[in-house]
C-alpha cells in the first residue's frame, strides 16, 4: 500500500537508480580499477566526508522512523552525486541485518553537549589495566525475523525500483583495532600506555588481534564444510576488523562465491586480491576451487595479463 512516505523514497529511488546508471559510473570504476592496479591514471578526488547535516538537503519528510532512515541515505547519496567527486554509486539501497552482537562486549558511553551537533567524547571502558578483562572476543549474530521483515517492507517500497541489498556482516566493525582502542581506552592513555605498560598493551591488541584472526578461521571452517553463507559473512567480519594483509580473505571469498555459482563475484574478488598481492595470479591458476574457469575469458586475462 502506497503512503506518503512510500511515495517520497520511491521518487528518490528513481532519481538514484538515474545516477547510478550515467555513464560516468562506468568510467570511474574502471579508473579505480587501474589506480588500484598500480596503473598510472589522472589523480582521482575522493570526498571523504561532508557536513551533511548541516545542508539544507538533508531534512527528510518520513514520518516513519524505517522509511526516513532510507531517505536520509538516498538524499545523501544524492547530494554527494552532485559534488561530482570520483566517487562511484552503486545500483542498489543497502538494509544492514539486525544485530544481536556488540562489539567487544562492552561500550563506552558517548557523552554529548547540550547543543545540537557539538563536539562529543567517551566514557572509556577500560580506564584500570584490569577493566581489560571485561572484554570478549567477537561474536556474530542476525536476528533472522527482524531482518526480514525489514526486508519485506524495503522491497514492498522500492524493490522494483531498485535492488534490495542486505548487509549481514558483523555489528559495527567498520574502524581498525587502533579506532576501537582509542574508543574502549582512549588515545591519550595509549600513547601512555607504550611508554608505561608496553607489554599490558601488547598483551591486549594481540587478543583483538587473534579475536580477528579466529573469525577468518571460522569463515575458511564454514566454506570447507559447504556452509557457504555462513563463510561470507565471516568473510566481511575479517574485513571488517583486519584493515592490512587483506588479500587472502578476497581470496578466499572468490573461492566461495565460485562455489555457490556466482562467477562474477568471485571475479572481482579475485581480481582484488591479486591487485593486492601479484603471488594470487599463481595461486589461483594452480589452486583446484578455480579449475572451473579454466576456459573463462576473464580469468585468464587475471591470470595471464600479458
């Protein structure tokens, strides 16, 4: 059933899928396909950030907090389409899952000024070197119903529009270890930490060190076994929280979504990880998960690009 706020995010919808369907979208993947490939190209502008909520495109009309949530991001996109950066959008309106995971196990409390927008810090967790152990290491769970209802009523709104996505990586893993230690400990105190509890601090970024090395283990344990859904999300979960040595999980999740048919998936993760580390050109073209493509075109000019 169509409603006001149904009829306001479809108009938007319509108005992105435009966007993401100029030609211009096309020329700038391809260029930051070759600057990631080491490729000399023009230099490529990326705006990183915006004071979006200062911009008078940023009120949203929804009543319904879900419907306004998706139009505060369509609007943005939009707004940021037109600062004509190098940026590239994407055909479709991402919904992440509901998480029933947080984090470490604790959060620190954000304490925010009376004045709308001001500046804000943390309440860190971990303010005695023992505070460490109410910590735990990362967990992943979706509460499926939620999910799809959420789901179902995005799609009622805009799906033939536009493509649904679903995000089901990880609760908030989005920073390096570095971004969730200033935020549990504070930066200030770590950089005091190196000079007075140099082996407590290295005691506690290798528990989040391994926290993130076990959720690729499970991720590689996942598509062994054939639960290939559960693999790429465990997959994103490493991504999420490992921000160097990266190539092996694309790797590894070329090698999964090949598994579940998804060739053109498994390409571009495959693509990305040699991009990363030239060694996968061997790897793949000797490793049994990727024979299927022998004959493919595409893989071979991977494999083989001169």
């Amino acid at each position: 059933m169509k409603t006001r706020d149904t009829e306001i995010l479809r108009e938007l919808a319509k108005q992105y899928r435009q966007a993401c369907a100029h030609p211009v979208q096309a020329e700038r993947r391809d260029l930051w396909r070759k600057h990631n490939s080491l490729e000399k190209t023009r230099p490529l502008i990326y705006v990183r950030a915006l004071a979006w909520r200062e911009m008078p495109q940023a009120q949203c009309l929804c009543e319904d907090p879900f419907y306004r949530k998706y139009e505060s991001v369509l609007r943005y996109k939009l707004f940021w389409y037109d600062v004509d950066d190098d940026s590239v959008l994407e055909p479709w309106i991402t919904m992440n899952a509901v998480k029933t995971c947080e984090g470490w196990g604790v959060r620190s409390q954000r304490l925010v000024p009376a004045e709308k927008w001001g500046a804000y810090k943390y309440d860190y967790v971990i303010k005695e070197l023992d505070d460490v152990r109410k910590l735990r290491k990362p967990w992943h769970g979706i509460d499926e119903e939620q999910t799809r209802e959420g789901l179902q009523k995005l799609e009622d709104a805009v799906g033939d529009i536009i493509t649904v996505d679903c995000d089901r990586s990880p609760y908030n893993y989005n920073v390096t270890l570095t971004g969730d230690l200033g935020m549990l400990r504070g930066i200030e105190h770590l950089m005091l930490d190196m000079v007075d509890h140099p082996e407590w601090l290295h005691e506690l970024v290798r528990f989040m060190a391994d926290g993130v090395a076990e959720v690729f283990d499970q991720a590689v344990f996942y598509h062994n076994s054939g639960q290939h859904e559960c693999a790429l999300e465990t997959y994103s979960r490493a991504l999420k929280l490992s921000k160097k040595d990266q190539d092996h999980i694309y790797y590894a999740m070329a090698a999964t979504e090949l598994s579940m048919g998804n060739t053109e998936a498994a390409l571009q993760n495959l693509e990305t990880a040699i991009q990363m580390n030239q060694e996968n050109r061997f790897f793949a073209n000797n490793d049994p998960d990727f024979q299927i493509l022998a004959t493919d075109k595409k893989f071979q000019e991977l494999i083989h690009p001169d």
